[in-house]
C-alpha cells in the first residue's frame, strides 16, 4: 500500500496533430495542428483539465528530409517550442512546459535566458529537455561542414549545462531589494560573474534576468546511449525513455538510478517517464479498430521515410518484404537505432513490418485496451521499479487526448496512483523535486 | 485636410518601471515592472486599448555595467523581449510587438524561427528591432575579445537580415496543402533551400517553421548613425530615432526617405518615428510638477552612470559642474554620443545639467505640458514633414501610459490623426505596410 501512495508523474507529449506518422490524415486529427495556436491552447487546457506534471514538445534545427516521401511527412510548419510555451503559459495556471533545445547548436547565453525568462514569465513552469541534436541535417544551417561526433557532442552537452547553471546562478534570489527610499535596486554583493573559460565556451556574466522562480527549470534528458545515460545520472531530474518491456525498463531503470550515487544524488532526484502510445477504446475491440485505422492510413513512402530517418540509414536499395539488413553505427540517435535493430531482431521483422511497428510510437511503448487495461499495464510498470511516471504520446489530436484525460486518468486516479489536484504551483513542486541551491550561496555557507 | 487624413503611426516603448531613469522609485510606479507578467499583461492591454500600432521593448545582451552606481540602476533582472512577447500575444488582439535582437551575437537560423514562431502565435503581430547591439560588454558573454567594430557590425547586419528574409521564404505561402484524401502535407515544389554562403554566415536552410503570416516580420531600425541610416534605407520598415527639435527632425526624415529610391523603394515603404517622452498634466503647472518630482528622485551616482553609459566614456576624472569634456569617438552607439554632445554644446551644460537632461528621455524629445499642448507638438511635427509617427515613452508605468491614452489620445483622435479602430488584425496592416512578396515567387514571376 505504501507504494500505492506514491505518485505517477505524467507528461503529455503533445507535437500537433498528433504522435502517429499518419496523425494529420486522420478524420477527426487537427491537421495543421503544428501551426494552430488555438488548437495548442485547447489540448493544453486539457492537459491541464486531467492534471498532468508538464506538456513536452520534441524539437529539431532543421526540416527532416526524408528522401521517397518528399510532401508526405507532416514535418516543417511548426511552432518553435520556447516561444510557443511562453505564450500557453499564459493561457494556463498549472502545467509545466518541458521544451527541447539542442547544447550543439544554440549558444549558452541566449539559451540561458530565454528558459529563465520562460520560467519566470510561468511562475515556475518550465523545463528544459537537453539534446544534443540526434539529426545530421541541422549542420548546415549552422555554417558547419558535418554534424559533431557522439562523444564530442556530449562532452559539449556537460559543460553547456555547466554554463546554463552558472549563468543562472547570476543573482542571489533575494538580490532585488528595489527599496524607493534608499534607492537600492538590487544588493551588488547578490550578483556574481560566471567567469567561465572553458573547451567549448568563454562566458563572463552575469546573466541579464533574475534567477528562475525554480532556481533552474527543470533539467530533462531524453537519450539512452551511454552517454546519453551518464549525461542524466550527473545532471538530469527527469528522463524520458524508449522502452518496450518490464524487464526492459526495470534494467534501465536500475541503470540510470544507480549512476546518481557517484555524483553525491539521491534515487528520488531523477524521475524515469518510458513514452507511452495509448490507444484507448471503451472495449479492446473498439481501440484495436481505432489503432487499425490509424495504421491503415501509412503511406508506404512515408513508413519507410520514417524509418529511414530513425534508424539514420538509406534503405532504398532493400525489399520491404525482405529482413532489415546490418547496419553500420550512426552518428545521430544512437540509442535509437539500437532499439530498433533490437525490435527487428526480436519479432524477426521485415523491414514493411518493422515500420509498420514504429509508425505509431517511434520504439515507444504502445499499449492498446480499455481504460482498465492501461491503468493495469502502467500500474505494473510503476510498481515494479520500471518506471516513475510516463510521458504519453497520443496517436492523435485532439482526440487522443481528451480519451486518455477523460478515461484514463479517472481510472488512474479511482486507484490512488494519480493526482486529483495539482500539489504546487511550479513544476518542481508537482514533479516532487526539490529547489536547486544557487552555487554562490552553497560556497558560502562552506566558508562560515 | 488631405494631410490630417493621413494617420499617425504610434509605438508604446514600455520597459518595466518605465522611461526615466528614477522611475522605479516613483511612488505610483510599478518598482518590480521589469518582471512582474501581471504588470506587463495590464500596459500591453491599455497600451491596445489606446489603439497603439505596437508594444516595443529595447534589448542588451549582457548585465550594464554602471561604475559608481552599482545596485542602484533598475537594470538586470528584466524578460527576454521575444518570449514575454509571446505570452503577451496570446492576452491581447491587435496590437503588435517590436522585439529588439542583435544581428552581431545572434544566430540568423535561431534568430529567424522565433520571429517567425511570434509571428505565427500572435497571428502577424510581430516586428524585428534589428541591433547591432551598442554596449561592447556584451562580448565577453559570447566568447569574443572585444565587440567587433561599427563598420564590421553594419556589414554583418546587412548579411544577417538578407539570410533571414531567405529562409522566411523557404516555403511558399500556399505550400501546406494537408489533402488528408492524397496523403500530401505539403508541395514539395513550394520549398526552397537558401545556399547561403557569405562573408559572416554560411545557411542552407530551409527554415523549420512555415513563412510567416506578415511574409517578414516587419523590419525596424534604430540607429541614426550613417551606416544605421543606410541599412534603414536599405531594409527598415520603421526607424526609430532621438531627435530634439522640429528642424534636425526635418532633416532627418529627409535624409532617410530620400536614401530609399536607390534601393527601388517608395517614402511610404519606411515609417519615421521620433521617440516621444511624454509627461503630461491637466494644466502645465501639474506637467511641470510631475517632471520635477522624477528629477528629484536620481540618485547623482545613478545620473552619472547613465550618462557614461549612454555616451561610451569614463567621466568619473571630472568635475560634475563642469564643461562636458571633448571625447574620442565611441565603437559603442555612435549616434546617440554625437546626439548628447551636440546636446551639451547647444545649452552649455555641465556633466550634472547633461545626465538631467537626459535622465527621462535619454536623447529623444521630451515634451511636457496639457493634452492639446502636446497634441499640438506632435501635430506639427506630423504636418511638417519630420514624423511619420511617434514611439511613445512613458515616464513611469503604468500611470504616464495611462495618462497618455485617457487623455492625449482622445485629444489625437478628435483631431482626426489617430484611429478609433484598428484597420486590420496584422502589425503591417495597421501601419500601412505592404505584405513582402516571396522571393522565390518573384523569380518564378520574372521567368514567365
């Protein structure tokens, strides 16, 4: 019962008209969703409605070419996510906004500011989920001949954080007295400069904005290579993962979990959330048509295309009714592309089915049943040390929400898993986490 | 007559406390503006119900640094202009909003999706302050030595502007087809990839976000120095200037209306818009008084810094109650140290009666009296060919923006120069401006 009082988190991961590939050719999807602020406005209000911890929005820093399906993929029209946050910010009282941008290609004193200025305009909403860009295309947008190693990205990735930290740690958060009388503004012994000279950055400070309500947004991490994995132990406070099964998850779990010790953390200082693609239906018959329809709805090119683009590889050259051949290791999602040769493997799958398999959830974990057969699937996984809460991914929107909001969540909640109210008003208070201490006060209570 | 037809353009220049330099300690004034969303959210609603074209916020990318008045300056704490603008729009309808952003620390890809995402949220609201950014103590944020020269600034903006108007236009206006039945999202013939490759920046694009409701957000420019004036004419829309009196307005509206023929643009293509600082009173003698009362509240280290900053000179070695000594020329904001010298000669002042002077305004046009006393200041600026329009610059906030709109615009209206109503829905449509045809449809149209 004690494990039954501990709560679900639950992110809603929202990219607009929804997670399948086929999403926009649904008859009741918002099809230029990506690109209708409206429509962003309601599902957010919904997420809002069923009390989830944030809404997470995917970002990329170039158009996903996806050769064979030129015009078919619903990529290239949509809202940037920071500036698309801000302003549901205002338009919603309680959720967080957990937005993705890349420590590879943005520079860390613009990046810096504008999460601090997100968090602040949200009254403690946001999070920042680290990438370091998992698409080779993003290169030439940005004057580089080719995209970054792995290994170097993520050395990259620590000490951009690192920056972001320090630059964010620029004000005491009491600095501002703005006392009329003594026309004091702020205490200049409260402002510090970062000073950062580093491999990749050279950072004075101090940052222009007041530290964040959260002290820092939310650190997300969304890899699972090694690297990806070591990133998060040393700094992440949720990390969102593709996993396809208990045993699965409960390894990474223990994974991930076990890399805090050695940087002085604690278990409970970072939240595993696996994706979760539910389709829900009010009988199992009714969620299977709903899926079957969905997946009726691929293009061959685009299902292909698709793949193409996860697995980074050309796979023209290959008959779709014939296995997935080996591949050599790429330089983009690396963690991706293991989870999907692992897929492939597993189900013997050619490579038709093996995107068939994806084009709903990407390797993320699809469930498909009534509310009670959902709740039983992420109730065992939360239960057994798999996971800590989900990210959910609806097939399509809006639809695939207000099913999840209006059958799911009441079922997760008839169970004691899931929270009728919001506990706090920040994302950190919500997601259980506790308010990073500014690392200039920490110094000094070291020195007294 | 036909010249009272001609409507008045008006921008609201709204930063936190407001204009003066001591308005924070103001009684009435909001101390926390430059962060407080609640204050922010009420001016940009007053500011719209008095019609206003705009809402423009200025931008620096580093802490100012003020010698001798640390902690007194109301600097340092304040939101980032694009994402407050954001959140603003989604609480407001017609008004639009003009985000400064530097063109000589920023990322032109970065840089163009935000315009475009709060183009899109706001439904064609947004416009772009372009800035080469005239404090060189942003560098040392960026990883740079020092702040590149003026001139290399200049040349690097005109790049900068001229790779973002090519990947607002990687994709057609009517490229998003989303024909659910055909299964195309898009038309892949309707997409374009830039190929830049320049002196300061190498892009291919194209950019991830659909062109922007208004084709660019429109263009703005705020440097009156000769290489500001020539980018102006070369690529603004609105220029933002200090000028002191009607004859040096005059001349500088002719000057730059007379810089756009050679560039194949029309007078009516750049709106002219002196920067107003309005204080205003039901009789002269209150006006004077509400003066007077912000004049005693700079603290003189306050009075002095600002003047130091805004002149790009130490002139802490001389004496306050004498002579402005003669300066070497600034690699900061060369304009507005031409414009506070000429200044200092004209009246004789001394450094104290200079940083006065200045201490609301700041350069631009300080006006204080009755609403029709003011009307008629900018009536006659209007009519005599040195306005196009005005950027309004309350003295503290909210109540000089209240002040403004209850009864000097009423005061505009009545004279028949100010709209009742908004004319359209997009920034462009209220300030007259035409939609920018696409590039790519241009060649397409010289081809046929």
């Amino acid at each position: 019962m004690s494990k039954q009082q501990k709560q679900l988190r639950l992110g809603a991961f929202l990219p607009g008209a929804g997670q399948h590939v086929a999403a926009w050719r649904h008859p009741q999807a918002q099809s230029n969703g990506a690109l209708n602020f409206e429509h962003y406005k309601q599902i957010a209000q919904t997420a809002e409605r069923g009390k989830f911890d944030a809404f997470f929005l995917a970002d990329g820093l170039a158009l996903q070419h996806r050769p064979g399906a030129e015009g078919r993929t619903a990529f290239g029209g949509d809202f940037e996510p920071v500036t698309l946050f801000s302003a549901l910010s205002a338009v919603t009282e309680r959720i967080g906004f957990i937005a993705t941008a890349s420590t590879t290609y943005e520079d860390p004193y613009i990046l810096a500011r504008k999460f601090a200025s997100l968090d602040h305009i949200s009254g403690g909403r946001a999070g920042w989920n680290v990438v370091t860009t998992g698409s080779s295309e993003a290169a030439g947008n940005f004057g580089l001949e080719a995209h970054p190693i792995h290994a170097e990205r993520y050395i990259r990735a620590h000490e951009f954080i690192d920056v972001a930290k320090g630059l964010w740690d620029s004000w005491e958060d009491d600095a501002f007295v703005r006392d009329k009388e003594t026309a004091f503004y702020y205490d200049p012994k409260k402002i510090h400069q970062l000073n950062h000279k580093g491999r990749f950055f050279s950072v004075r400070g101090p940052l222009n904005i007041a530290r964040p309500p959260q002290g820092y947004p939310v650190i997300v991490q969304a890899g699972s290579s090694e690297d990806g994995k070591e990133l998060a132990g040393r700094t992440a406070e949720v990390i969102f993962t593709a996993q396809q099964t208990l045993e699965d998850a409960q390894a990474f779990y223990a994974d991930v979990k076990g890399r805090l010790a050695k940087y002085g953390r604690t278990p409970d200082q970072l939240k595993v959330m696996p994706g979760v693609f539910p389709v829900v239906g009010i009988t199992e018959a009714e969620a299977k048509a709903k899926y079957q329809e969905l997946q009726d709805l691929i293009h061959p090119q685009v299902g292909l295309a698709l793949l193409q683009g996860l697995i980074g590889t050309d796979l023209s050259a290959y008959p779709l009714d014939g296995p997935l051949p080996d591949l050599p290791e790429t330089n983009d999602n690396k963690s991706r592309q293991a989870l999907l040769i692992d897929i492939a493997r597993k189900h013997n799958f050619t490579i038709r089915e093996l995107y068939q398999w994806i084009a709903g959830a990407r390797g993320h974990w699809t469930i498909i049943g009534t509310p009670v057969q959902i709740a039983d699937q992420l109730e065992s996984w939360f239960v057994n040390d798999a996971a800590d809460g989900f990210n959910i991914m609806p097939p399509y929107l809006p639809g695939g929400l207000d099913d999840f909001v209006d059958l799911v969540i009441p079922e997760l909640q008839r169970r004691g898993l899931f929270r009728t109210e919001y506990e706090g008003t920040t994302l950190r208070e919500n997601l259980g986490l506790s308010r990073p201490v500014n690392q200039y006060q920490k110094v000094l209570a070291a020195i007294k």
